[in-house]
C-alpha cells in the first residue's frame, strides 16, 4: 500500500513539473512574440544622436529583438569604414559586440547602385542582402526597420526584391513635411521618393529643425549628460578607443566625451537626440502624435501634396519630450540587454 501512494506521489510530481514546464515554454514564447523585430539603419558616425539610439534599443532588451545594424554613408562622418566601426564601437561599449552584428551598407545613392544590385558585389550589398535575408524570414512579428540616415539602403532591399515589401514596416528619421530641407532627405531624395511611391508600410518620424513639434525638440544639455550619463551601462573588460581618443569601458563615459567633443547651441547648451526617439515612439506610440495623408512627392526640393493619391503614410510628430528623455535616462540605469532576432 505504501508504494502505491509514493508511486502516487510521484506520479503528480512529474505531471507537476511537465505542466510547469510547459507553462514556462508559453510564457517564454508569449514575451518573445510580443517583442518588436527591428533593424536599426545608420550613418552613426555623422553627430551623435545615431550613437545614442543604437545604445537605447540595446538597453531596452525586453522590448525589442535587434536583429542587426546596418549602415550608410552621408554626406558627414566620413567614409563607410567610419561609420561602420563607430556603430561596432557602440555596440561593444553596450556589451553586445559577440550578439549584435553590425554591417555595410552604401556610400553611394539609390539611383548610382540600382542598376548593380543583381550583380555578386555591389556598394551596400552587406546590408542590402541582410535586410533581403531578414524580412524574408517566416515569422509572425512584421520586421520595422529604423532608418535614421538616408534612405538607401532600405530603398535598395526593396527595389532588389519587392516581395518583402509586404513583410516590413519602416519607420524613417527625416523631413521637414511641409517645409523643405533635412539633412537625410537631401542624402537621397530619389530613394525617399522610390519608397513614397510603393505599396510599402512607410511612415515619418518628423524632424522639423527649430519647431517644437519635431525632433528637434527631443534636447539635452550638455551639462545634463555630463551630471547623469557618466559610468552607465555595463563595464566591458578590455577598454575601446573613442572616436575622439582616450579609452571607455562603458556607454555613459562615452556619451559623455561626445557630447564634449561637439557644439551645443541655445540656453544652456543642448542638441537633440533626434534618432533616438524614433526607437523611442516605436517602443511607445504613445509619445508622439500620427497622422496618415495622402503620400505626398518632393519636386525640386519642395513637397508638393497629392491630395487623390490613394496611396498614404503616417507622419509622426507633436513627442512626448519629456517622457520620451526620462524612459531614455531610466534604460542608461535600468538597461536590459537585447538579444539577436536572428538565433
């Protein structure tokens, strides 16, 4: 009698631990399927918003899944190479440089490379290709990508293979909508037009310089950062060089030096952390303002609307400035680390 009721026993302890397991398995899956798969497209050695968008979705580790960093060449920041390593050195200093893969996307414009991208090599095929390769891939969760330079990169994937059209959402940092100008705009104006004029989910983190409703308006002062940002992150063991000299081993310390190492303007002294929130509005929607037109055309460097365009986009504007900067500084001390997408 007594070994039945200990095979009893024991037989509800393994159902037990089955049904926990399984209850784990669900769970796990069910914070994984509700992450946001995102590539990050960059020319991060331009100023040094770039720098600390990469660094807040990296912190930010239970929100999304980064499936790698892609980046460009603008007009500033120096050749590709340039760009490349900064965006590696961000991803070290964050403690992510064995998960996170960084790659090489165009020196070039759209309409110089567009001709090449069925050749075996063409300028920005690293990134091309991955982007391809990454939005193809089976999955539930739509991949967003973040362009936060010019268009290119995102312009050619699609142009090489148009059925991942249908598979991605990209969210890009640039314009001035109404007004004209904006630094990435001006970078590629024919990719920025190429994706106005396809069936692609597209919509516009406004910038809008010296307005409060752009990104513009996203500010820190140099003081602020040098009060709160120093020693933030994880501590990595062997130290990187800055890309203005001296050695970090973290985020913060680094943050710091850029900030040192570039003009500040108003009063007191701040510049805008214009890319970082745009991962910021696509972590919480809430923090900014959508609106959806009628996709609009830019001729001659001025925006011209098309009112009976069936064809639409969502403009973001009107950011939380103030929550958006807080949840910013909150993941520099509560920073949860972010996984690859691709394993």
């Amino acid at each position: 009698m007594k070994n039945n009721i200990n095979a009893f026993l024991l037989c509800i302890f393994v159902f037990a631990l089955i049904a926990n397991c399984s209850s784990n398995r669900v769970e796990q899956k069910r914070q994984v399927d509700s992450k946001i798969r995102v590539i990050l497209d960059t020319d991060a050695n331009n100023e040094l918003d770039d720098q600390h968008a990469i660094a807040y979705m990296l912190f930010n580790g239970d929100v999304f899944d980064v499936e790698g960093i892609t980046v460009n060449r603008t007009f500033s920041g120096g050749d590709i190479n340039q760009h490349f390593q900064e965006a590696r050195r961000i991803v070290t200093l964050c403690g992510l440089d064995s998960q996170i893969d960084v790659y090489k996307g165009a020196s070039g414009s759209f309409d110089e490379i567009k001709a090449h991208v069925n050749e075996f090599e063409f300028d920005g095929d690293d990134a091309v290709n991955f982007i391809i390769e990454r939005a193809s891939v089976a999955s539930n969760r739509r991949l967003v990508l973040l362009p936060v330079g010019k268009l290119t990169n995102v312009a050619l994937a699609i142009f090489k293979q148009p059925s991942i059209a249908s598979k991605i959402r990209i969210v890009w940092l640039g314009s001035n909508y109404p007004e004209p100008g904006e630094y990435n705009q001006e970078n590629d104006v024919a990719a920025l037009n190429y994706l106005l004029e396809t069936d692609v989910n597209f919509e516009i983190a406004l910038v809008r310089y010296g307005k409060p409703s752009g990104t513009d308006a996203v500010r820190v002062s140099v003081t602020e950062i040098e009060t709160r940002m120093p020693g933030k992150g994880p501590q990595i063991a062997r130290s990187v060089t800055g890309r203005h000299g001296n050695s970090f081993t973290n985020f913060g310390d680094y943050s710091v030096s850029l900030f040192q190492h570039i003009d500040a303007h108003g009063i007191p002294p701040s510049r805008a952390l214009y890319d970082m929130a745009v991962v910021a509005i696509v972590k919480n929607p809430d923090w900014a303002s959508a609106t959806t037109i009628p996709a609009p055309r830019l001729v001659n460097g001025k925006w011209t609307n098309q009112p009976d365009n069936r064809r639409s986009i969502i403009i973001w504007d009107k950011y939380a400035s103030e929550q958006i900067i807080h949840d910013f500084y909150d993941r520099m001390d509560h920073y949860v680390l972010a996984k690859t997408g691709t394993m």
